[in-house]
C-alpha cells in the first residue's frame, strides 16, 4: 500500500519557519494503530489524516504519542493540501472532526482563514503551579476546553520564559499557553505540551480559539495579530466572531513523497 504525504509549513509566508504538518490523504480509514505508528515516525507536531466524504471531509489528527481533538495548523496545511496539490475547486472547504464537529477553511486572497468554534474559559485562581511551571508569575489563569493559559506581564516574559517541561507534563490539560500583550502586535504566545508528546510546538492554531476570546474581551478589539515566539515562530490574523473565530495564516509547501505500507 502507497499513501501520498504533503509536509507543510503553516502560518507562515516563508519555509523553514512556521508549524510543519505532515498531510496524509487517504480512502478509507486505516486502523489507528497503523495512524499512530504514521504520526510516530513523522515525528512532527501533528499529522494530518483525512478522507472525503461526499462534497466534505472527515479529517483527524495525532501528534507521535496519541490523537487530538483539535489542530489548526495540520488543518490550515490539509486545506493548503487540497487547493494547492489536490486540485479542489471552489474558495472552501469543510471538514467534519469526530472531535470538534464542522471545520470550515476558506481562501481570502493568498491567505487561509480557519472557521473553528470558539473555546469557553473559567478563570482559576490558584497562580502558583504555574509559576512553579514557567519561573514566571503568571497575573491570571485560565482553563479551557483542553489547554490552561497563563497571562503574564509583558512580551518579553513570555519570550524569555525557560518553563520547566517535567512539571508542565504533569498538568491536567493537554498543555500550557503562556501569553501577554504584545508590543508590535496585539498579543504573543508560547505553547507547551509535553503530555501530549510536543515539548514546544511552533504555532498553535487551536491554542487561539483560547486566545481570541481572551485578548479580544481585554482589548475591546474584533480584529487583531498575533504572533506565537517559537524559534520558528509564526504570525497569525484573528477574528472574533461570537461562538466561532476565525484564524487566518499563509502555508508553503516543503515536501511531497508516498509512504511504503506492506
């Protein structure tokens, strides 16, 4: 068996920065160990699977150590996939997630916008776990749907910041945001998920469904950049829209190959 992979680098207009998604279309489904074993050996943040469905898509997503409910760059990637390699016609595209239900993707110019549900916080109050995490203390704390985020004091807290990975993995969430205002753009961020098999991903879409919500309550601002300080780093376009918000970024594509299956 031969199955097509696309790697690209999403949120970002230049290679070698940016998240790398690796992108597997596939017929059927294969079974998940078989997926696992893909994403493991790919050994990148996420990889990409998804199969059409009548006029749609199923898609999923696993990192090298388990399957996530929600990616924003392997999806932005998937969609880069199709309009760029695939030759699908029309301005959008929508997957359906078993985890996260509708996703849409749409072309606006040379930029992909995602079409995500936004995320709910609780505010928490207990500071000092994650100041033990990050050496930072943190001014609020949140909980989201899957991931924790820390508000810190300025940028370049949240650029420094050496956070210790043994104790974030040990949080009960997927991972650990750190964020702060900006001082070129609207708001910056970091994201560490150790327990879920990404010590320091380069940019997050589906951190910003947690983002968006935050920094646009906070600023009073609809439309706002955003940059995730990675080493590859990453600059992203965000729309608060209520319950849904949309999340735009450009993607090049580094690689095309088949996988060899016996």
């Amino acid at each position: 068996m031969k199955i097509q992979i696309f790697q690209v680098d999403a949120f970002t207009d230049a290679l070698f920065r940016g998240n790398p998604a690796a992108v597997c279309p596939l017929n059927e489904w294969l079974d998940d160990s078989i997926l696992q074993s893909i994403a493991a050996e790919n050994n990148l943040a996420e990889t990409a699977f998804f199969l059409p469905r009548e006029k749609d898509f199923e898609i999923r997503w696993f990192t090298p150590t388990i399957e996530v409910d929600l990616c924003g760059h392997a999806t932005l990637a998937s969609a880069f996939v199709l309009f760029e390699c695939l030759g699908h016609k029309g301005e959008d595209v929508k997957f359906h997630s078993p985890r996260s239900g509708t996703l849409g993707v749409f072309k606006h110019g040379d930029v992909l916008f995602l079409d995500f549900p936004t995320d709910t916080l609780k505010a928490t109050g207990d500071t000092s776990i994650i100041r033990d995490c990050i050496g930072v203390q943190p001014v609020e704390t949140y909980k989201g749907k899957t991931d924790i985020i820390a508000v810190v004091g300025g940028e370049k807290e949240v650029r420094e910041l050496q956070p210790d990975l043994e104790k974030i993995s040990k949080l009960p969430a997927r991972g650990l945001i750190v964020t702060a205002r900006g001082d070129k753009v609207d708001f910056v961020s970091r994201f560490f998920g150790p327990q879920s098999g990404i010590d320091e991903d380069p940019v997050t879409g589906s951190a910003h469904t947690s983002l968006i919500p935050l920094w646009s309550s906070k600023l009073g601002k609809k439309e706002m950049l955003a940059r995730q300080l990675s080493k590859r780093g990453g600059a992203l376009i965000c729309i608060s829209k209520g319950e849904r918000c949309l999340i735009g970024g450009h993607a090049k594509l580094y690689m095309t190959g088949e996988i060899n299956i016996d």
